[in-house]
C-alpha cells in the first residue's frame, strides 16, 4: 500500500491549482495527484484546436514538468473507489494508496441526450477534455464538408467559428431565442450572433431538433417543424453535467443536479475531504442560489482556498460564491460578462438601474487596432452597489470583464467607479475623459439623480 499525505484526483485546472499552492504552503506534505489522462488539455482552448490551433499537441498543460519541479508525485492510474472509513483510495491497477486529506477535482463530462433519436450514431462528436477522442473526432470532422453544430454556448459558439475557418459549411442550431442566452442579455448576444452571420456561420435561433437521422451513421437532422437538414458530421454541444459519481459512490451528498455539496471552505460532508471545479457545487455570489457554471476561472478560485484550508480552517479563506463571470471572442472582436445580467435581475426581483456608454477603447479612435467598446453596468438601485455588467468590443474587453468582476466581488458601489484613478496611454486604452466603464457609471448616477429628483418633486 502506498501512502501520501494529500491526494488530488483530477489534473486539470482544479486540481493542478490544490497540488501547486497546497504543496507550496505545505513543503512537509506528501502531495500526489492520480490523472487517467496521459496528456491534460487545456480547457477552454479545445475549440481552437479544431481551427486556431490545429492540433491538440499545442494544447497541453505541461503537468509532468510542473509537478516535478514541485516535488509532487504524478500518477496514470484511475480511482475507482473512496474508502472514506480506512482513508485509502482503490485505484484501477489494483493498487491502494492511503490518504490523510483528499481532493476531488474530476471535473465534468459533455451532456449525452440519450432522449435525441441517433444521438449514438457514428458522425456524431461530443467535445470531452480527451485528447485521444478529439484527436480522431478533428480528423473526421476534417474531412466533412457541411457540419452542424446543437447548442449555442459558449463551446457551441467556439467550435462553429473555428471550424467554419476550415472551408466548411457550418450550422448553429439553438432552440432558446437567442445564442448564449444564458449568460449575455438580447442586446449583446445579438452582436454576437451578428459577427457569425458576417462570417459566415449560418445560425438558426429558436429550433428543437427533433432526431438525428441516417443508418449507420448521421446524415443529418429532423428539426421540429419537419425541416430536414443534411449534414457529413454532427457536434452536440448541449452543455456538461459534473463528473460526481465516485463521490456518489462513497455516500458524499449531491445536490439535484449532481453536484457534490461543499461548505465555504470547500469541504464535503466528509472534513477530510475538499472538492473543487466542475464537480463541485457552485451557488451565485448575489442571490446564494445553487448555479450550473463551469469555469476554470472559478475552479482555479476554488482551489486556492482549498489548499489554503487543507490544514487549518480560516474565516477569512472561504468561498463566496461564483460571481459568473465568462468572457470570448469571435475573430478580433471580444465579449464578456460578470455578475447579474439584466434578466437575472428580474428572476430575482431586484430593483436595478443600467447604465450604458458605448466608445473607443483607444484615443484617438484612429490609431491602429483601435475597437468601439461598449459597456452596460447593472447597479442596485437602493444600495448603489454594482452587481453586474457586459462587454463588448476589441480583445481588450477580457481584461475589462475581469476589472467588473473584482468590483462586483468586492461589492463596489458606483460612485466608487465614478471616483477611480485610472492610468491611461493612447496605444492601450480609452481616454480618460471617455473611458467607457466610468461614462457607464455616470449614466447610472446621471438616471439615479433623475429620478431622485421627481421624487422629491412629488
């Protein structure tokens, strides 16, 4: 029986971060993470390996070099049962390692509609963290000259443009109004969906697809209103579901969703051990309510704390929740969003204010790469306080989404922005007297004083 002091299962994103700082913070500790992946992809980078990238040979997350220099110990093997009595994983080799603490970071898998008619049918991809499964799936999908891709998400979205790059006629199928509805409003996912169409992406909003037809393999899809549409390769991109049946298996509790239920800290029910990342319950920093996101982001947040918490519980080390906060990029224009959007808001019954600028993100607009940026915060109306706000523009808006999401995280009120001190250059951003972030939030104090102002008229 082999035994170590921490024991991470999962290499990805979460469980990289829980190794590094944990080992960090505890150089006397035996840490050692169990990965059934040989190579660990880059997440987010998936969709770019079917255009941007090429392969997925440019998209590995060199773990072997980082744990070694770490002094982590790094093993292929898979875990297939938690004894939590006796601390002591069964791993597939037969082997047994024994643990003093755990962390689950398995991450999650594609959602499989096994109600879809020829959703098993050869033609048709999923897109898994799984370099050997994409790597044959880039190879056929190479060869198809008209594909469809179900979902318009984040990853929906991704693939189709970095496929279309390839010569190939590329559909995007989506059954709600509009594409990632779930995280944007209307008025920016209506930009979005517009910069598809100008390349060339055919997009198809509010349409279920009823089956997936052929013989042996996918020719093509059945959709609803009795349109058929043929098709050489299918993608279903219908969201992913938490890798937590291990957990389940060792009686961890799960929410309605499947996602293993942790504490602030990132505990378990179980004290001794933590989970992080995908699998893990995530609950919206605003409205404490239980949230399906999944992001690395979130997972590398998640397991900081975890390993700061590993030997000692902190007050001031614990999780507050996910502030949803997503970014991307359709060619050189890019989006993003944090916090509440606006119907989110209203979901809740939060009384709010909007305010909206739209400008240059270099000064003068004229120099090179220079975009339109356009911003839309999404304030408290009673409390001034920010809790939401969308993005769009040139790539600069990643860093601007990620600036919101440490003032929606540190709760900032909106004269706050109104009063920041910023640093400015004509090659790197706006202009100060016309940064779109701080002209949003003057709208949102110019509406506040508005209608203070009828207030007291009355």
């Amino acid at each position: 029986m082999q035994k170590t002091d921490v024991l991470i299962i999962g290499s990805s994103a979460g469980g990289m971060v829980v190794a590094g700082l944990g080992k960090r913070i505890n150089p006397d500790k035996k840490f050692t993470v169990i990965t059934k992946n040989e190579k660990t992809l880059v997440p987010c980078g998936i969709p770019y390996v079917f255009g941007t990238v090429g392969t997925t040979d440019k998209n590995i997350i060199p773990i072997e070099q980082s744990f070694a220099k770490k002094g982590i110990e790094l093993i292929y093997d898979e875990v297939i049962q938690i004894d939590r009595e006796h601390k002591e994983v069964l791993l597939k080799s037969g082997k047994i390692m024994a643990y003093e603490k755990l962390a689950l970071a398995t991450g999650s898998n594609p959602y499989e509609p096994i109600w879809l008619p020829g959703h098993d049918l050869e033609n048709v991809y999923y897109i898994p963290k799984d370099k050997v499964y994409l790597d044959e799936a880039q190879k056929k999908i190479g060869k198809a000259k008209k594909v469809i891709v179900i979902g318009a998400g984040f990853i929906g979205v991704e693939m189709s443009h970095e496929i279309h790059k390839l010569d190939k006629e590329v559909h995007l199928l989506e059954k709600l109004p509009n594409i990632l509805s779930l995280a944007f409003d209307p008025d920016l996912s209506d930009r979005i969906e517009a910069l598809l169409l100008a390349d060339g992406v055919k997009v198809q909003t509010g349409v279920t697809v009823k089956s997936i037809f052929g013989k042996d393999k996918a020719e093509g899809v059945l959709l609803d209103d009795g349109t058929r549409m043929e098709a050489d390769a299918i993608i279903l991109s219908m969201g992913y579901r938490p890798n937590s049946a291990l957990a389940v298996k060792a009686g961890l509790p799960v929410n309605d969703k499947g996602f293993i239920i942790v504490d602030e800290y990132m505990r378990t029910t179980d004290s001794n051990i933590f989970a992080v990342g995908d699998c893990a319950e995530k609950k919206q920093f605003i409205t404490g309510k239980s949230v399906p996101i999944m992001l690395a982001s979130t997972a590398c947040a998640e397991a900081r704390l975890a390993a700061l918490n590993l030997y000692g519980i902190s007050a001031v080390k614990s999780f507050s929740g996910t502030i949803s906060i997503f970014s991307s990029a359709i060619g050189s224009k890019g989006f993003g969003v944090a916090g509440l959007t606006e119907r989110e808001a209203n979901e809740i019954g939060m009384k709010y204010v909007t305010g909206i600028f739209e400008g240059m993100d270099r000064h003068p607009g004229c120099l090179p790469d220079s975009e339109k940026q356009f911003v839309k915060l999404i304030v408290a109306r009673d409390s001034g306080i920010i809790v939401g706000c969308e993005v769009a523009g040139g790539l600069s808006t990643g860093e601007v989404t990620n600036t919101i999401g440490i003032m929606i995280q540190n709760r900032m009120h909106i004269c706050n922005l109104m009063k920041a001190q910023i640093g400015t250059h004509p090659l790197m951003t706006a202009s100060p007297a016309a940064y779109p972030l701080i002209q949003a939030a003057e709208d949102v104090v110019y509406k506040l004083r508005v209608e203070s102002r009828k207030k007291e008229v009355k």
